[in-house]
C-alpha cells in the first residue's frame, strides 16, 4: 500500500521536504510507519517520541491500522513565548 505524508514545522526543517510517499506492506501501523521513516531519515529519531500523528486529518495512536491512500501528517509539538521560570527568575 501507498500512504501519503506531510511533514510539519521542525520535522519539515530536518527532513528538508515538506511532503512524500511512503510503501508499507498491508497490515502495517503508524508505528511501522514511524520505523520505516526513521531508517529512512535517521534525523526523524530525534524527535520521533514528541511526535504527534494525525492520519486523513484525525489524531492516532501508534497502533493505528493504515491503509492505502492514507494521508499521514507528523506534527512536532509546537512551544513559543517566555518560558515562565526565565520570567521569575528575572522578577
């Protein structure tokens, strides 16, 4: 089976590609997903623990079944602002 996938935010900077394919047996996970792509784009491991999987736009576990034609979006947790420790440490 054929999944499609996207790429956001930090995972799109290190993988340098903002979508692609991927070919999985059928039966495979997003956890064999995630395998795959981590051999793939070793750069991927660093950050595969905070990922976020979302397939045809809807959060999944990494036991999730795909199928072909999924599209399977990885989101990297997302931070901003003043980190509340540096604010009170400067009061």
């Amino acid at each position: 089976m054929q999944v499609r996938l996207r790429f956001f935010a930090s995972v799109r900077e290190k993988l340098h590609r903002h979508e692609a394919t991927c070919s999985l047996p059928d039966g495979a996970t997003v956890r064999d997903l995630l395998d795959e792509l981590c051999r793939e784009y070793p750069a991927l491991a660093d950050v595969r623990r905070a990922l976020r999987v979302a397939v045809n736009q809807e959060y999944v576990d990494l036991g999730h079944a795909l199928s072909d034609n999924d599209e399977v979006a990885l989101i990297p947790p997302v931070s901003g602002g003043t980190d509340v420790r540096d604010r009170f440490a400067r009061d």
